[in-house]
C-alpha cells in the first residue's frame, strides 16, 4: 500500500512512525511533514518517508498530488482540514481517505453544534450557554458565580478557551473573545460552561460510522507551566494510561457518553468515520464531556501509538470500510510519557530557527522516541520551527519508569529558550 499523511506536528510523525512499522506499506508520503518525518523508513522495504512541500489546508493541491501519485489511503491528522471539507472533496473524486466528512467535523469544528448535540441526546455535560453579545454573555457568567470556562466557537489551536474563577476574570475572558477578538473570527460566538470540578482525562475511540472502540485513558497537561498554572497551551505532555478510571469506569463512559452519542449520530445522520477524542471530567455526579475533538489528539497519540499492538493501517481500514465491528484493540501492558519541549515565549511569540543538539543521543536511549513537532531541516542542522518543538516519549514497565526514561532523554537534548514541564504524570504518581 501507498500512504498519504496530511499535517506536520508530533500527532503527524507518531503517525508516520507506527504507519511505517506495517507491512502492508510499501511507500509513505506526509504533507508537508517535518525534519523527524523525513528520517522515517518504511520497516518493509526500507524505503523513506517523502515529505511533501504541500501545506495541510491547501486543499487543491492535496487533491492534486493524490490524483497523480494514487495513494492507496490518504489519513488526515489535524483538524483545520477536516473542518474544510477535505474529505468530502476527496469523496466526491472517488479517493480513499480516513477521517470524519465535514458534517462530522462539527463536534470539534463548532463548540456550540457540540454542546447542543450533547444536550439533544442526553450526553453528560456542563450547563451551558452560546453568545455573540458580551452583555447576555456577562450575565450568564455572573449566574455562575464567574466560575466558567470561556470557549471560542471555532477552531482556535487548542487555545480557544479560558478558565475563569470569578467574574472579573470571566468578564475579561468574554471581552477578550467578542470585543477584541483573540481569536478572531473562531471567537465570534462563544460557549461559556459552568466550570466542572474533577479530574480531567483524554479519552479517545475509533469509529467506523456504526462502531466505535476506546482506547485506553490518557491525561494530557494543557497549561504551560508546572502545577497546572500559566496559559493553555495545545498541550505539554502527556502519559497513559491513568489510575482514575478502571475497566467499570470505562463501560459507564462507553454506556453514558458513547452509546448515546452513536444514536444521536445515527439519528442525525452523521456518518462519523474517524476518531472521536472526548475530554472527559470525572466529576462527583461521573463523567461528563468537556469538549469534542474530531481527530487524534496531540500529544496523546505519541504515547497511545507507543503501546498500540495492533498494525494501525489495518485500524483504520476497518474504521474507512465500516468494518471495526471485526477488530479488537490491543494495547501493551506498559505506560508510556511524553513530554513536550516547547519554544521559549510558547504559547506566545517565540523565536524559530534555534539549531537542536542531542537528538540522536536521546533517540539511542532504550524505548524511547523523539517525535518532531515544530522543527525543519537548514542544511545539516535540525532547527525549531513551532511552538511545540519536540514531543519526547519513553515507555516502561511502570508510569515511574516511564516518566524517569523521558526526562533522561530529554536531558540529551537542547536548543535556545527551551521550556518544558517538570511534571508530567505527577498526578498519578502521586
């Protein structure tokens, strides 16, 4: 088979990695990829990852490209394209592509069809209400107490939301987004959800239109400093799978949260062929959805393809074909960390083009990975290029040995105005 990959991030290169491992893979191209994607091989003949200088939403010559190389399957990582349309275009020439139609794209694509749809059906959520005035938005956060999560409607890098703990703060946030326009046009409507108290985790389950199959949990680390504090960020590592929800906790998820949203679906007419990533809370009355993402997450697919069994084109054939119903998961015992190392100023301004060292001493330490992120190659140098930079990943028999492998590797490596979190997986180490 021929593979096409659209995106360039840490998502985008643990893809690349696992996609790579199959047998069934003959040739791999990623659109527009990055300096780590280019260094893959494909395990069954050798042959290298082509990085393609193709932007991920240009979609004209996406279609283009995949009208004249005729890849077997085109698989979407981030969701901008998704939100276009990509897929239906790709549909309407007859091509073979994974991911959710635009339709589908929705859940992630607008918070506010997601909220509703949750509320249609019966999917445990936050209390909530959208806005495109500050007035009415003000004074639904003051019913709250100010104690509200602030989200653009739109796409917004994973940034669109703002946490607040009183109603100066939620009055700043709601300005911020409807009168200043932080995140433009994604910050024209806004939901404001009443702000949910518990343990946050990043579930994701693999859908073939009529099935859909969990995964494991894992916990991303969203702001940007230590102790949760700082920015929110698209995330700044992340490990699986966690101690806050066993096997019975899962099947209430599956019973709550994904079996209504499957005949919501089915009732709507959503044809959902991709991977549903809910940010779930465990909160005192169970889970309920924060959020739907439409894609796989970032940083969490770097440490679910780590302990991932089965061959992943296989997967997401099924998922393509309809035929997930046939496919069991299987995962390795092990716990996987990830670790982003981030540009300094991120989720800010920051500089580019800062040379890296160590990549290669930290990729020689046992089961341990560097995915690249934000990062290109200048010559003989690899070189920032993004915010994230690095998502540096280590497994091992236990979330100790895990976490301890990645900090070691990412002691291997070093760049100007590198910043990283200290403690990723502390929660449950703890």
């Amino acid at each position: 088979m021929k593979l096409l990959i659209i995106g360039s991030g840490g998502r985008e290169h643990a893809l690349a990695w696992k996609l790579a491992q199959s047998p069934h893979v003959t040739h791999l191209w990623c659109a527009p990829g990055n300096a780590g994607i280019a260094q893959e091989h494909c395990a069954k003949n050798g042959a290298p990852v082509e990085c393609v200088p193709i932007d991920a939403e240009d979609l004209p010559r996406l279609l283009a490209f995949v009208q004249e190389y005729r890849p077997n399957l085109t698989v979407v990582g981030p969701d901008h394209p998704l939100a276009l349309g990509i897929v239906d275009l790709f549909h309407q020439h007859g091509l073979r592509i994974w991911g959710p139609n635009r339709k589908a794209a929705q859940f992630e694509a607008s918070k506010v069809f997601a909220q509703q749809f949750m509320e249609r059906h019966g999917i445990p959520t936050a209390r909530a209400g959208n806005f495109t005035e500050a007035a009415p938005a003000k004074a639904f956060a003051a019913a709250l107490g100010g104690r509200c999560a602030v989200k653009a409607d739109g796409l917004a890098l994973g940034k669109g939301v703002l946490l607040c703990h009183s109603e100066v703060e939620a009055d700043t946030a709601i300005e911020a987004l409807l009168v200043h326009r932080a995140f433009g046009a994604a910050g024209a409507t806004i939901v404001i959800q009443e702000l949910l108290v518990g343990t946050e985790l990043s579930l994701h389950a693999l859908c073939d239109g009529r099935v859909a199959k969990l995964f494991p949990t894992a916990q991303d680390h969203k702001r940007a400093l230590d102790g949760d504090r700082g920015l929110n960020t698209g995330g700044m590592g992340t490990y699986s799978p966690t101690p806050f929800l066993d096997a019975i906790g899962l099947a209430m998820v599956q019973e709550r949260i994904l079996d209504p949203w499957l005949r919501g679906c089915a009732a709507e007419g959503i044809d959902f062929r991709g991977l549903l990533y809910p940010g779930v809370m465990l909160t005192a009355d169970g889970p309920k959805v924060l959020e739907f993402n439409a894609r796989f997450g970032d940083p969490e697919t770097q440490v679910y393809l780590a302990r991932l069994e089965n061959d992943l084109v296989e997967l997401l054939d099924a998922s393509v074909n309809g035929t997930l119903g046939r496919m069991e998961l299987a995962w390795k015992p092990e716990s996987a960390v990830c670790v982003v190392m981030a540009s300094g100023g991120y989720p800010g301004s920051y500089a580019k083009g800062r040379p890296i060292t160590g990549l290669a001493e930290a990729n020689r330490l046992p089961q341990t990975k560097v995915f690249h992120a934000g990062t290109a190659r200048v010559g003989d140098q690899i070189v920032t290029a993004g915010g994230r930079v690095l998502g540096v990943t280590a497994w091992g028999k236990n979330l100790a040995t895990a976490q301890a492998a990645a900090y070691r590797a990412v002691e291997e490596i070093t760049f100007e105005g590198a910043q990283f979190r200290r403690d990723i997986a502390a929660k449950a180490l703890a």
